[in-house]
C-alpha cells in the first residue's frame, strides 16, 4: 500500500501495511489487511474461507 492510502472503506487508515483483497467472479469482494508480523495467519484466513 502506498502512504497515506485510505483503507478499503474510503475513511480510515488500514489496519496494516499488507492489503489482502478477495475476488469472486472478478468482482472485488472484500478482503483484509495484514502486518508482516500476521501475513501468514491472515492468509491462512483467506484460505480457509474458500473451502
């Protein structure tokens, strides 16, 4: 992510520095933000959600 990039909503600063974005069909869905110290948990996340 760049600095000063607004999160995902627009408004608020993201939660961390890694963005996780989550497609369906093309389509953005949704997603997370991640840490590099969180990077492997929060795409275990992401994984397990497309079971």
């Amino acid at each position: 992510m760049e600095d000063g990039e607004l999160s995902i909503d627009g408004q608020s600063r993201p939660a961390g520095n890694i963005e996780i974005r989550e497609y369906e069909d093309g389509e953005w869905m949704g997603g997370s933000y991640a840490t590099y110290d969180n990077l492997v948990e929060k795409v275990k996340e992401a994984l397990e959600d497309e079971s």
